[in-house]
C-alpha cells in the first residue's frame, strides 16, 4: 500500500488538506479592517468578529475522509480513480467556495494567500495520483493479457 508513489500523493493532499485550516485563502480590507478568510473561519480583525465557516468545514473534512478511503481500496483501483476524480471536483468546489465568498464581499483591496495557491497544487497532486492509479491499472491488465 504505502510503497506506491500514488499512496504518496494522496498522504500529502491530506496533510496539505489539513493546513488548509490553518492558513489564509486571502485577506481582504474591508470599511478599513482586515479580514482574513481560512477554510476554518472569517476573522474581522477591526471588530474582533469570527465567523466560522460551517459548509466548507464539512467540505474539506470530506475531502479528508474521501482522501482517506481512496488510499486503503489500494485493492481496487477502478474505484480509486474514480475517486480522484470526486476529489479533484471537491477540491475545485472548495476553492469556488471560497472565490465566492471574495467576491460577494464589499472590500476595497485584497490579497490571495497561501491557501489560494495550496489548493492548485492539490489539485496537481489528485491529477498526479490519478495517473500514477491508471498506470497501475494497465500495467495489470498487459500482465493479465499476457497470461492468457
């Protein structure tokens, strides 16, 4: 299980899924406060407001389980393809999310953070660990048609 590269992928989407929590999308300058936006809550510096993020808190801890299971039905690589797919939509729909939430704000300036850039890389990875799942698939089926 963990000796394939694809396994490794998909450890690191989590770790990376993880931080996400952590770190800023983006920052916005609002009525002249600071709002920094993370997968986890909206702080308001100006007016001590936190907001938490309820729909993408359970969106990305999906992201995490899905990610998760994907790796222990290394047995089934079919359904582990599919699943990369269902988490590189997942992952699109929680940075669509939060462009959103950029976007619906009255703000005079901003700035994307890490977290903005993080999740292109994840989906880099999800796409990397797709190929790596196919290339296992067909390299089977040759042996499978070469037994026959």
């Amino acid at each position: 299980m963990l000796q394939r590269i694809q396994t490794i992928f998909l450890l690191i989407t989590i770790a990376f899924n993880a931080l996400l929590f952590k770190v800023n999308f983006y920052s916005l300058k609002v009525n002249g406060n600071d709002l920094y936006y993370t997968a986890w809550q909206s702080i308001n510096v100006g007016s001590n407001e936190i907001h938490f993020n309820i729909l993408h808190i359970l969106l990305q801890f999906a992201l995490i389980s899905l990610t998760l299971y994907t790796i222990f039905k290394y047995k089934d690589r079919k359904m582990q393809m599919k699943f990369c797919i269902y988490l590189i939509a997942g992952t699109l729909i929680s940075f669509a999310f939060a462009l959103y939430n950029l976007f619906t704000t009255n703000y005079s300036e901003y700035h994307f953070g890490f977290g903005s850039y993080l999740i292109s890389l994840l989906v880099i990875l999800y796409i990397c660990a797709y190929f790596f799942i196919k290339r296992d698939e067909d390299l089977v089926r040759s042996a499978d048609r070469l037994r026959e």
